[in-house]
C-alpha cells in the first residue's frame, strides 16, 4: 500500500444497484459515510432486487461507464477504489483500462459472483476476463463459494481448506486475500488477511456468530470499509481488524432496521446511534436552539476534540507552571528531573498495569493488541528508568500525588466501564505528545538560533522520546478508540468519560509540578517556551 493517508478519503464504488438500499453502491455509500470517508459511485449495472432475491439485471452500457469513470477521475484526486458488481467481459475490460491510466493508492476488489441470497450475479463467460483483473487489485475479499469458483475448487466447507485455498489466490496473482469464513458451519465466523510471500495470516481474528437472517449486503458492506479504512490508516491489518469489529456491529444491530421479508440489510449506522441521541437530548434540553450551552462555534465534532476544549484550561497551566517550560528550556534543576524520574517509574509500572487491565477486558481484539502493546512499552520503559535511577542513586518511593494518580488510573480501569477506563488513560498519551512534539519545535528554533544542531539539550533525549512519530501515531489511536466508544455508550456513560479524562488531566499537571514543590524549585523557564508559536 501507499503511504498516503487522508483524515476523509476519498472512495469511488465502482458497483451495481440495489434499490432496496442493502447492497451494491447503496451499501457502499453509506459505509463510505458512517467511517468517515467522502464516497463516489460509478454505477455498472441496474439491478431490481429486494431482499427475497434478484429479479433483473440491466447491464450499463460500456460507454456510459467509461464516462462515469473518466467524469470523476478528470475532476477528484481518488485515494481508493472498492470494486463490486462488473457483470460482463466488456465492463471488466472498460475498468481495466481506466484502473490502467488512474490507479488509485487503494484498491479494494470484492468479486461479486453470488448474492447472500444464492442468486448467480455474473455472467459465466465473465469469470475468465475477472481473474484477469485481479492483478490490478491490492485486496480482494470474496466469500468461498467465490474464492472456489476463483481458484478452480470444490467450496471449502472447513477453514483450513479455505485459508489454503486463499493462499493459492494470493500467490497466484500477487494480491493480499481476506478469506471469511462466515458460510462455514458452526458458532464461530472465522477471518483472515493472507498476504503473498507469507504463509501464516497476518491477522486473523474469529468470534461467535452473529445470530439474524438479515445478512444481505455483508460482502459490498465489509468490502467498503476496509477500502475507506486503508485510505484513512495506511494500514491493511488496522482496516481489516477495525472494519470487522464495525460489521459484527452491524449484523448484531441488523434486527432493529426491520426491512424486507427476507433477507434483510445490516445496520451501517449502528454506531451512531447514542450520538445522534446526544444530539436530539440536547436540543430538547435547549442546548441546540440560540443562547443555550452548547459547543463553542467552530468546536471539532468529535468526542475527544470536545474533551480537549473543555481541558485547555490545565494545558495553560502546565505552559506557566516550573516544570515543562524549565524542560523545554533546558533549564530545570537535575535534582528535580531526577525526582520526575524516579516518580515517574512507579507511575508507570502502575500505568502498564492499567493498560493490561483494558487489554484483558477489551471488547474487541483489535483494541485488546492495541493496549497489551502499549503495557509492554511502559514495562519496557521502566527497565530503563530504572537502570538511570540506580546509577545516579536516587531513592524510589512515590509520593502522594504518585499514589493518588496510580490508584485512580488502577480502579477506573478494573471497576468502571471499560469506555471510562480508556478515557482515563488518554491523557497520559495525548498530554505526553502534546508537549513532547512543542519542545521539540522549541528545540528546533533554540539549535536553529545557536548552530549547535541541539546538542547540548540536557533532556533532549526526553523531548526525543515523546516527540517521536511512532508515539504521536500511538496517541491518535487511543483517541480514535476513545471516539468510538463515545459513539457506542449511552449519555451517562459518556460524562464519565469526561470527568475521567479531565481528572486524568489534572493529576498530569499535579505530576509534573509536584518534583518542583518537593525541592523548593523556583520557575525557571518561560511559558513561551514550552508553547511554542501555536498557543493552546
């Protein structure tokens, strides 16, 4: 895959119809919408289905797609393409030739042969010219009785001989391949992500069946939102683990929508659920209509953006306090830097606890790896501290804002909801990358004005540290865990994760000020150097 990322992709579904809404552009779109993608449709076919089955397929003619395609890529940078319903020779050859000239980073193709109703949706003399196709792709995502009819087999009616079956695909035509097991008989609906060249998945998760019959559209649903998600991360594993956690989500949710009399669509929305309900208790409680108390103009929508206008008022007083401005200045005492050491390793032997404890209760695996990798790191930090502590001799006993901080990251994360535990522990990430990359972009100016290129920074391995890319990307995923769970969680749920988070928030500034008050240290730096040309 390519790098390039964008925070609203851009994705074109290049698909048939289905005028019941579940599947094919229709289910594209909406998926594209719900995660956070702008979508675009190039239509292939006219399709007049419905939940019991499809009746009539009407082929669009190869000029007009040709022309759909090139109206959209003469105008819009497309940074991903999800490939569906082509439907004939000639329409798979008008996609080659334009996948040819305007490949976009990310192309996604679900090989559209056989509806969740059984119906054949592609012409037999089709399937050759389709295969050829496959080299154009990065993923394709078809269901087993398509993967069989790929490769050449009999169905796989176990998941060993679909993962091997996946692994020929892959290999053959240099492509990654998810395998769903989700025909498979039995209570588990297994998933993995085969990339060629690699015998072993490179995720695999499996869970308990979601029980409902309405299932229609799971293929064009689930292939959208790996497209949108790849664009959106750069990450195949990311997309594919979170795009799966969303549609196990959609089916469990599927019930709800009450469309059709057979197999009905999943719920793509399911997700947005308590915000919209946020929103409409909101107006009702006068906070949407003029003069109420709503968001400030101009306010991110997210959850967690919200959480850090309403805590701007503690990052200005970390800005003015002794402890981070002298940092960033070089300037703070040694004896005090080694005291927020030596506190600084209890606090982490605790917080990796913390993050374990999320990590055992986590409701999805993607999540769960997320927060077990983030309890290795801190485990792995405090073995260094520790060794700088013991040669500089320092004392190690925590201190009563240590103890405070620690006990409280401990319960929140063992007793509450796990959503209020995770919002406990985003400051300590978000916070810490805040002011890590801002000293480094003071840094930067003070080497620039000196032209000693930073050497001589006494606590530049620090700044280093929390200004590293790596980390910053750490901190982003633990907010965008933070604003799906706050999409997922009813109101009162959601205001504890926001006293948590400020709570959070004021014991980092505790924690960073308290090393000063212990050795009586005066404020040595300036606010402007630690805030850099932003501000708060």
């Amino acid at each position: 895959m390519q790098s390039r990322v964008r925070k609203v992709p851009r994705v074109l579904s290049i698909a048939g119809t289905d005028p019941t809404g579940g599947a094919g552009q229709q289910a594209d779109l909406k998926t594209f919408a719900v995660l956070g993608g702008y979508g675009m449709s190039v239509v292939t076919a006219v399709i007049a289905q419905n939940t019991r089955g499809v009746r009539l397929v009407h082929s669009v003619p190869t000029e007009v797609i040709t022309a759909q395609l090139q109206a959209v890529s003469d105008d819009v940078t497309v940074d991903a393409v999800k490939i569906g319903m082509l439907g004939s020779v000639e329409v798979i050859a008008a996609v080659n030739d334009w996948l040819q000239a305007n490949r976009p980073p990310v192309v996604v193709l679900d090989p559209v042969m056989i509806a969740t109703s059984g119906d054949r949706l592609l012409a037999q003399e089709a399937e050759e010219a389709l295969r050829d196709l496959l080299h154009r792709a990065d993923l394709v995502t078809p269901n087993l009785p398509e993967l069989a009819v790929l490769v050449g087999e009999l169905v796989a009616e176990d998941w060993s001989t679909a993962l091997e079956q996946g692994r020929t695909l892959a290999e053959r035509h240099n492509v990654f391949v998810l395998v769903k097991g989700g025909h498979l008989a039995g209570d588990r609906t297994p998933d993995a992500l085969l990339a060629p060249g690699q015998p072993e998945p490179v995720y695999e998760a499996a869970g308990a069946k979601v029980r409902t019959n309405n299932t229609h559209g799971t293929g064009c649903s689930l292939s959208s939102a790996v497209a949108v998600l790849a664009a959106r991360t750069g990450d195949w594993s990311v997309a594919v683990g979170v795009a799966r956690e969303w549609l196990r989500g959609a089916l469990t949710h599927a019930d709800e929508l009450e469309v059709g009399q057979g197999n009905g669509p999943v719920h793509h929305g399911h997700h947005l659920e308590a915000h919209l309900v946020q929103l409409l208790t909101d107006w009702a409680n006068g906070m949407g209509q003029e003069g109420g108390a709503g968001p400030e103009k101009g306010a991110d929508s997210s959850f967690t953006e919200q959480l850090w206008a309403r805590t701007g008022d503690i990052r200005s007083q970390i800005d003015d306090g002794r402890f981070v401005p002298a940092l960033g200045q070089g300037t703070l005492p040694r004896d005090v830097f080694l005291d927020y050491l030596s506190q600084d390793l209890i606090y982490l032997q605790d917080y990796s606890r913390a993050l374990a404890q999320l990590a055992v209760r986590a409701p999805t695996e993607q999540w769960r790896a997320f927060f077990a990798s983030g309890a290795a790191g801190c485990a792995r930090e405090t073995e260094q501290l520790h060794r700088t502590l013991v040669d500089a001799g320092v004392p190690v006993t925590p201190s009563a804002v240590t103890a405070e901080y620690t006990e409280f990251l401990l319960a929140t994360t063992q007793t509450r909801d796990w959503a209020v535990g995770a919002a406990a522990v985003l400051p300590c990430y978000w916070l810490y990358a805040w002011i890590g990359n801002r000293l480094q972009e003071h840094r930067e100016r003070m080497a620039a004005e000196s032209g000693d290129g930073g050497r001589d920074h006494p606590y530049g391995a620090w700044v280093d540290s929390y200004s590293d890319p790596e980390f910053t990307a750490s901190a982003r995923r633990a907010r965008d865990v933070v604003d799906v769970l706050a999409g997922q969680v009813d109101p009162e749920v959601r205001e504890e994760m926001a006293r948590a988070f400020r709570r959070a928030c004021e014991l980092e500034l505790r924690f960073f000020e308290h090393p000063c008050e212990r050795t009586g240290t005066t404020h040595t730096g300036t606010a402007e150097g630690s805030r850099g040309e932003r501000g708060t």
